[in-house]
C-alpha cells in the first residue's frame, strides 16, 4: 500500500505541476544577439532575432497593416512644414509616446510606444506614420559562394588598372562613408572627420567593418592603398558594435554627411524595408551636389538592397579575381556596375588585416574611382560627371549589354583616366555567353562572343576566332571605333550543350595590321559554358 501511496502522491503532483505549467504565461523569448565574428570579412552578425522580432509584433504592436519586417514599437513622422512640426514636439512631451530621436532637416520624428492607442491623443493622421526598418552590415548567410573563385588578395588595384602613384589621386575630395564608424590605422591618415550618431559603451570594440570599407577607398599605406588615397574621410557612425541600426539612423547619417560637405557617399549597408525617409534623406544630399553608392547586398537575391535599390543611388555588385559573377551577389536590372569583392586585402583596428569578402568591399573601389576621374581629369570634373565617365568606359561582361548580373560592366579605373590618352590599342574577348533558341522571338540561338574595343584608337580588319567543342569559326571585324564592341553570334553547339548541360569554348582575337596590343592577356577567353536557365 505504501508504495502505490507513493505513486499516486508523485503522479498527482506532476499532473499538477503540469497544469500549472500549461495555464501559465511563458517568459518572453529572449532577443539573440551574436558576438562580432571575423569569417573571410569582418562580418557581424544580425542584431534583434527576425522571428523573435515578428512574434513580438504580432502579439503587440496590434496594427492590421504593420510591416513584419519593420521594427516593432516603433514609427517614425516626417512633417511638411516647420510650423507642425514644432508643435508636435511640444504636445510629444506631454504624451505616452517617446522621443528617440529627430531629424531638423527633414523635419522628422523617431517615436517609440507600448501601444497604438498612445498615438490617439496627438490626432495624427495614420497615412503620415512611417516604419522604422533594420538596416544592417551585409553579411554572408546562406548563399555559398561558388566553386572555383579566385581571391584578390593585394591584386584589386591591379586588376583595376593601377599600376602607377596614385598617391595624389582624389586630394581635396570629401567622401562620407556611412557604416560603424572608421578607427584610426596605420594604412588611414588623420584627415578623418568623425560624426557619431550612435556611440559606443564604454570598453565595447568597435565592430571593424567601417574601417576596412575606408582602406579600401582611401588606405595611404604602401602595402595597403585604396584607390583614391589622398581623399579626406567623413566617418559617419550608425551602426552599433553588433552590426545593427534602422534606416531613421541611416537617413539621419545621411543629411549629416551632405551637410558636412560631402561630394561622395559610401553606404555598405543594406535593409530589407524601403523607407520614405531614407528616400527624402538621399533627395537631400543628392539636392546638395552628392552622389550615392550602396552595396547590392549578399544575399543571392534577384534585387538589391535597399537604399541600394533606390533609383537615385548607384548599386554595387561583386566579382572575383578572373573577373567572375559571385553568386552571393544581389542581381538587379538597375545595378550599376560590378568590382572587387572576393577575398579582398583590408584594415581591421589595432592595425591588422583582414580578407574582406562581400558587395560592402565592391562598392567602395567605384567611390575612390570617381573620386580619382574628378581629380585627375583636365580640367577636373564634379562627382555627376566623373561618376558618368566611369559608367561609360566600364568592361562588358555576361550577356550583351546592360545585365541584372554585372550591371554596366566590369569596374576598369585606367580606362576612365586614359580616356583622352591617345594611341592606346587594346581589343578584348570581353564575354562569352550562350543565348537559348527561342522560336516565339525568331532567334536560333547561339554562342555569343562580345569583342570591345578598350583602347583609344580605331581597329580595322581585325579577327575573332571562335572554337566551340572542337570546331572553329573565323570571324572578321571590319572595324571597331574606341569604346565600341561587336556581338558575334554562332549558332552552334546546342545539341551538346543540350545532352551534356555543359560546353567548350575558347575565342581570341587578332590585329591583321600588326600593331602591338596593350593587354594580350585579355585577347583570349578560356572556359566552360554551363546550360543557362530560362531565367538567363
């Protein structure tokens, strides 16, 4: 009897203990926030936990229309005039909402709230109400970056055409990068303007991401140069020790480098949220004389990130040391170009290096490159017109034309300077692509070969030799005028590509009249076409 006692008495407490734990409300899921970690970059982690973040807004913030990407507890009020807002933040004192933050320029408001109701008293309307969104240090998550890539290492400016002192390149330039903030380095001179929007605990390391987008632009240091290295710096700080701030900090970080002065901007940042106030910021600064950078993102996804993807700011996608697409890269039909961003040589605080890997290294080489056209062009050029001469005089790359992988092309600096350089011969196989038969817009198909003229001087009677899976096919140019490029389509080879998903194939080209080309090591291309998806 006394050991069934026991029984029933040990059974009747679980049920009850089981009860108790079934009727009670559990603890509130705890937001993860990951320590910095250094990987092939100095990526950071993601600050608040998405789902956490969602969970909480659904169960809290009781807005039919809110945003599950947004911020929860939060909103931000843009007004249109000084007079209302003025008089908002008189009567915003006397309310339950909290003041985070404001921006005069924009006349705009960072509030935070326990619930929706608090707004009631104010009699705002709901229409001016706008999201705060997370913007973040792009990261490499889940998309692997493809077999067979080749690392920079200490090779970009190389690869960008560098070769001489560009000591002197980009003096008197002014470029804002806004990040985490730019700490002092052997490789960085002291011509650093630091505005600091989001300051750090005490005794917290800084997160390094902001430092190395700066040498990247600007490093003075032989071992370590940036592209424009006698640039003057703007470190404009958003971004926290765990790689997190909203797009009312970055819109914020915004106004504050065109109102320094700033002719360039570099944001390798990204965000998920397309915020007004972010767009109203880059209005702003562009109203101001400023053009724009923003990295794509790493994600693998078929748009940029935003303010990336805002049609006023120039997007940045990245490509490896053979001048290769990474897969991690964002495609967007709107994206402005490709450069460096693989396995890239950068600074890290406490003078050390780094291999920076992701479109937050790419876009910085075209902010120090439009920083050099502006100053070494004669007479030199304002950041509009540099940055359209960059654009200009980009290598083709992928399929003919502007495409959602490469952009405009490939970033090439030497060609941009030595637009005006007379007696520059330089023929390139620039791409190789293979275009699926498509009876519905009569065309056969074919291996397409693009040929570009990157010298400065007209090419007559010139020869493409185009070898697919064994088989030759000459082709003659009769001519080709500086900065112009040829398609050459050859309908052949699909029923291998077909059965084998893959094909063959090697194009070079040759002058007829013996000149001597500049870069014999672009004359010819080399490689394996896969069988590209109908999306291509």
């Amino acid at each position: 009897m006394n050991s069934k006692f026991l029984i029933a008495t040990l059974a009747l407490i679980i049920g009850l203990l089981a009860g108790w734990l079934l009727m009670g409300t559990p603890p509130e899921e705890d937001i993860v926030v990951q320590k910095p970690k250094l990987v092939t970059s100095p990526i950071v982690p993601v600050a608040p936990n998405p789902q956490s973040d969602r969970k909480l807004a659904q169960s809290s913030d009781r807005d039919n229309n809110f945003d599950p990407n947004a911020i929860p507890y939060e909103r931000v009020i843009a007004f249109s005039n000084e007079e209302d807002y003025r008089n908002f933040l008189k009567r915003l004192s006397n309310s339950k909402l909290r003041n985070l933050g404001t921006i005069d320029t924009l006349r705009a408001v960072r509030l935070s709230f326990d619930n929706l109701r608090d707004f009631d008293a104010l009699d705002l309307d709901p229409d001016d109400l706008e999201f705060n969104y997370p913007v973040m240090v792009p990261e490499l998550r889940e998309v692997e970056p493809q077999s067979g890539l080749v690392g920079f290492g200490t090779s970009a400016l190389e690869f960008l055409g560098i070769t001489t002192d560009n000591s002197e390149w980009g003096t008197g330039v002014r470029i804002a990068v806004i990040d985490t903030g730019i700490e002092s380095h052997l490789a960085l001179s002291d011509r650093i303007q630091h505005i600091n929007l989001v300051e750090l605990a005490e005794g917290v390391a800084p997160n390094s991401h902001g430092t190395s987008v700066a040498s990247l632009i600007a490093g003075t240091h032989p071992n370590m140069k940036g592209v424009s290295p006698g640039a003057d710096l703007i470190s404009v700080r958003v971004v926290d020790e765990t790689g997190f701030s909203s797009s009312f900090l970055l819109a914020e970080g915004i106004t504050a480098a065109a109102d320094a002065g700033a002719h360039l901007i570099n944001i390798s940042l990204g965000s998920t949220g397309n915020s007004p106030l972010v767009q109203q910021a880059v209005q702003y600064a562009i109203d101001r004389g400023a053009v724009i950078f923003a990295s794509s993102g790493n994600d693998g996804a078929n748009s940029s990130a935003f303010p990336g993807a805002d049609p006023n700011v120039y997007s940045v996608g990245a490509v490896d040391a053979l001048g290769q697409y990474v897969n991690f890269s964002n495609t967007d039909s709107d994206l402005a170009f490709t450069a460096p961003g693989y396995e890239v040589r950068a600074a890290v605080p406490g003078d050390n290096v780094t291999s920076f890997t992701g479109t937050s290294a790419a876009v910085a080489f075209p902010v120090g490159a439009v920083a050099a056209i502006m100053t070494q062009s004669d007479p030199p050029v304002s950041a509009q017109v540099a940055t359209q001469i960059l654009i200009e005089y980009v290598n083709e790359a992928g399929t003919p034309g502007a495409d959602p992988q490469y952009g405009n092309g490939v970033l090439n600096v030497a060609r941009a300077l030595q637009r005006n350089t007379p007696n520059i011969i330089d023929l390139a196989v620039a791409s190789q692509t293979y275009l699926l038969p498509d009876p519905a817009a009569q065309n056969s198909g074919g291996l397409q070969v693009v040929v570009e003229n990157r010298g400065t001087e007209s090419v007559f009677q010139s020869t493409v030799n185009i070898n697919i899976a064994g088989d030759n096919y000459p082709f003659n140019i009769q001519a080709l005028q500086p900065n112009e490029d040829r398609v050459v389509t050859i309908p052949a080879g699909f029923g291998q590509l077909q059965r084998e998903g893959q094909l063959s194939v090697q194009s070079e080209v040759s002058l007829s009249d013996g000149s001597n080309d500049l870069i014999p090591a672009n004359d010819r291309r080399d490689e394996v076409i896969l069988l590209p998806n109908d999306d291509n």
